[in-house]
C-alpha cells in the first residue's frame, strides 16, 4: 500500500529476531480458530474486528508486528495502528510463511 506509515518485515527476520532473545511485542489478528490452530509464542491475540476497541491494550511506544495467514488482514490492522500513532510492521506472507515455533489452543 503506497503511502503507509508502517513497514513491512518478512517471517524470516521475526524468527531471527526471536532466535537471538529479542523481546518482540507480537499481535495476531487472526480469529480465534485460526489463532488455536498455531500461533507464534508470546504473541498477544486480538482478532481483527475488535481491534478498534481493544487497540489501546499495545504499547504505543513500542513497535508491534501484526501477524494474520497471508498478510492481508495484518496489513488493515497496520493502516489502522498507524493512523492511532503506533509504529506497527506487517509480517509480510502471514503464518503460512512462518517456520518458526508454534503454539497450540489458547
């Protein structure tokens, strides 16, 4: 999307970024038995439909990665999380990109 003021981070840089014990603020706005059917560890859910009343739940002055399947819903809750003030990154290629650890249930 020409003109965001949030970027774009591939699978493969989170996972790294992780590997080395980096403290990442995650958000998955997938629905709930998306969420349960594998999620990245440490990642906070919020399905994308109750983003706009749960948004103030992120830390504002931290970066949040949004996660979805394929990248298309992360990046609306990217355009959204921008236009309230957060620095927000889309993980480029979703969780069906993802190789890293995997989570099951809630």
């Amino acid at each position: 999307m020409a003109g965001t003021n949030w970027k774009n981070i591939l699978p493969q840089e989170v996972q790294r970024r992780l590997e080395r014990g980096e403290k990442l603020n995650l958000l998955d706005v997938r629905e709930l038995d998306e969420w349960e059917s594998g999620h990245i560890p440490g990642a906070k859910h919020i399905p994308l439909g109750f983003l706009w009343e749960r948004y103030k739940e992120l830390d504002l002055a931290e970066e949040t990665i949004v996660i979805c399947r394929s990248g298309n819903r992360s990046a609306l809750a990217c355009e959204f999380l921008a236009s309230m003030g957060y620095k927000a990154a889309n993980m480029q290629g979703g969780m069906i990109e993802w190789r890293g650890r995997i989570e099951y249930g809630k």
